[in-house]
C-alpha cells in the first residue's frame, strides 16, 4: 500500500472527525432549545438579518434548496421561521425570524462560550482553527 493511500495520512480524516466531534460537544446546548445543528446554523444567520429569501440562506450555508427547504419547513412547524412566498415572484420564498424565534437568540448567547469551554480550547486556538477552515473554504 502507498503511504499516501494511508489513514494516518489523510488530510481529510481529522477534519472530518473533528467536524463530527464538534458538532457533538453543540449537541447538549442545543438539546435545551430544541434545536439542532443545521437548524442552529439557519438561526445565526436569521438572527443576523432577520428576513431572507431561501436563495439566500442557501449560499450562506453552503447548502441546496432540497436539504434546506425539509428544514425550513420544520423550523416553521416548531413556530419559529416564517415562509412567505413573494408576491413579485412566486418562486421567490422569503424566511422571517418569528417572536419565538427571536427570543431564542437571548437563550443561545451563551453557546459560543459554553462549546470553547467544552473544548477545552483557548479563544485564540479558535480564531486560529476558524481561520484556515476559512481560508481553505475559499480556495475550494
């Protein structure tokens, strides 16, 4: 076998088990509002810019409409999106934060904090680590 066919050698492995990993030590935190990873992700970016077209949740989660749609459909199920379609466009959706929804940023403002203890990592070792996840993301 080729040492570069190896586990251990790998670039992909680690950061595929950490992306696991992580999302495991969110699991807890997020258990309590009911929420989980992927709708998690919506919610930072709804609590950003509050009303935003699916297109647009889209490219900022890197993910198709066919797995955000089932999604969305269940954040609004559970009362904390909104769906309109707009008026100008029928095939344009529009997603809103409702008043559950908003108040749920208030109970997730300690999540950041809470998953850096659990990882038992210093601010500057994350800063680091989201750094080259980002850059690497933009040279893909």
């Amino acid at each position: 076998m080729t040492e570069l066919l190896k586990l251990q050698n790998q670039m992909c492995f680690p950061v595929y088990a950490l992306a696991r990993e992580i999302i495991n030590h969110y699991r807890p935190m997020l258990d309590e509002l009911e929420l989980t990873y992927p709708q998690y992700l919506v919610l930072l970016v709804l609590w950003e810019q509050e009303k935003q077209t699916v297109n647009q949740l889209g490219e900022k989660l890197m993910l198709d409409s066919g797995t955000l749609t089932p999604l969305l459909k269940r954040l609004e199920q559970k009362g904390i999106v909104k769906r309109e379609r707009s008026t100008a466009d029928e095939r344009v959706v529009f997603i809103s934060l409702t008043e559950q929804g908003k108040a749920l940023e208030t109970k997730a403002t300690c999540i950041p904090e809470q998953l850096m203890q659990s990882l038992n990592m210093s601010m500057e070792d994350m800063i680091q680590l989201k750094s080259i996840s980002d850059k690497i993301l933009k040279a893909v």
